[in-house]
C-alpha cells in the first residue's frame, strides 16, 4: 500500500514542477510582449532589490549664491554640516550684519538625480512627540499665528477648527482654519528641491518642509492666495498686499540663506529690482551672528524629527 501511495506523490509533485513551468513560460512570452523584455537570468536570490526607476531631472547649473555662506570658496548651509561653519571665520567678531543682497555667481556640477516627489522627497506634516501636545506642524502653524480664541475640532482634539489668522500675502482675515487656510512654505517644496534640497537626506528635506525654526518659513495662508502663489519665485509673483512686500523678500532671502539655497539669475536679477521699486531698506536685507546662531541651534535640537517618519505620525 505505501509504494503506490509514494508514487501518486511523486507524479504529483512532477505534475505541479510541469505546470508551473508551463506557466511560467507563459508569463515570460507574454512580458516579453507587452514590454520587449527578452533577457531572463535564473540563479540565486538578489542580496538587494534593485533600484526604483525614477523619472530623471537635471538641476540648476548657472546660479546665484548668497555669499552669507562662503567659506574657503564653498557654499555651506546648516542642513549640510552640522557643525554648521565657523561663526568667527563668516561673521565678524562683534556681531556685524552680512548683506542678504551680496551674491555670487556659480556654476553647479551638471548631474542628473530623481525629479521631484512632494511626498517622497519631503513626506507631510509631523507630529513632534517631545513638544507636550498632539499637535501636528500644521495645526502648531495655526495655533502661534492665531490672533483670536482657538477652537478645535470636536471630533478631534488635535486639529484646529476655527479661530482669527491674518494673511499677509492678501491681507485677508480668515477664521475657519479648515476651509479658508493653507499653511505656505515661504520658499516653497518644489523651489527648495530644485535649487540645492536634491541633495538632502530625507530626514533634512522633512525637517525643512515641517521647519519651526524660524516664524515665516512656514505662513498659515489664505488658500487662494497661496494657489496663486504656487511654486513660484519673487520673479513671477509678489503678494498683492504692498506694506508685506519688502518683508516677504527679505524673508525669501533669509530663508534661502539659511538652507543654502541657490537663486537662478532671473529670480536674482528680479529680487533686486523689486527691492528697489518697492523702496525697501536695504539695511534689513542682512543676517547677523546671533541670528545663524539660533537658526544651527533650533537645527540641531530638531534634526531628528524626521528620523523615522512613519512613527511621527502615530
């Protein structure tokens, strides 16, 4: 009894071997028609899995620096050294200010990296389980601009449902954080991956997108204003409110100083005479000692915010 018993299995496993071939077969002539794909290797497993394909860009190769950060012919930002650079090297000893309108002129390696992902490259909003509250970056955002009394969502403790914000592109009054407000990157997503955020680490490029550090980084905006604004520079769009203009250029320069982040020479040729048609003072374009330093000191006591993304947002 046991003999045909051990040989039914035996057919059995070769009945399904031949199947699956057969199959398997199949597959492969029906890949190779629908993608042209005509080499198949068969051995061991991969130690890897092989890279995501990835739409290609070519960054910016001839642009502007602000020259804040020039030491030893390199441009350096907080994000790329931690120990940020040596103050007394940049800045003079007694605390002098440096010209955010000083620029040089640069030409980038030319490469080619992955275009940009919002979600991929920057994640969302995160939720810093150190702060004491619940809140996530937007609803933070929310809660330091507010000018009224603050009203969550009944549903959710975490969330802002209402309250009074001012927006300074449009100078609108806003008072339902749900429908009305967007919170704007002052020096948007898409603007800081193409002009030097390519390089980052994505715990870098996630701690700029959920960035505290430093109040207009991050602007709880009317939402229409901020789709008006979109990804552009000052070249290509200036809020509507005049008597914010100049802040919002200053702004735009600090921020891009910060992080040292490139200008193309439009938007550097642009920014100047803006400053000058709106009859900026030029003597608030500046940065100081005291100002990079608490700007590598929030840095450095958040730069692990993004660390392991996922958990942030339990």
């Amino acid at each position: 009894m046991k003999k045909p018993m051990m040989i039914n299995s035996i057919l059995a496993v070769v009945l399904a071997s031949n199947l699956a071939g057969h199959f398997a077969y199949a597959q492969l002539q029906e890949g190779s028609g629908l993608t042209g794909s005509t080499d198949v290797v068969i051995g061991a497993a991969p130690t890897a899995l092989p890279e995501e394909a990835f739409e290609p860009y070519t960054p910016r190769n001839k642009v502007y620096y602000i020259k804040i950060h020039k030491i030893a012919d390199k441009v350096i930002s907080i994000v790329s050294s931690m120990n940020m650079f040596l103050m007394d090297n940049l800045i003079g000893k007694n605390n002098e200010a440096m010209s955010l309108l000083d620029f040089e002129y640069r030409e980038n390696p030319e490469i080619t990296v992955e275009a940009y992902d919002r979600i991929k490259h920057f994640g969302g909003w995160v939720k810093n389980k150190k702060s004491g509250d619940c809140f996530n970056t937007r609803n933070k955002v929310l809660v330091r601009e507010n000018t009224g009394t603050i009203v969550l969502k009944e549903d959710n403790k975490c969330s802002v449902a209402h309250g009074e914000w001012l927006d300074p592109y449009s100078g609108i009054t806003m008072t339902d954080a749900q429908a009305e407000i967007q919170i704007d990157h002052m020096v948007p997503l898409r603007e800081a991956y193409v002009s030097g955020a390519y390089k980052w680490t994505f715990k870098e490029r996630c701690l700029y997108g959920n960035y505290l550090g430093y109040k207009n980084h991050l602007v709880a905006a009317y939402g229409e204003e901020n789709n008006e604004k979109s990804a552009k520079t000052p070249e290509d769009y200036m809020p509507p409110n005049q008597a914010y203009r100049c802040e919002y250029l200053k702004d735009w320069l600090k921020i891009k100083s910060f992080w040292g982040l490139s200008l193309v020479p439009e938007e550097m040729k642009a920014i100047k005479e803006l400053v000058a048609e709106n009859h900026c003072d030029t003597s608030v374009f500046s940065v100081t000692k005291t100002e990079l330093q608490e700007q590598e000191n929030f840095f450095k006591a958040n730069a692990e915010l993004c660390r392991i993304y996922e958990q942030n947002q339990k």
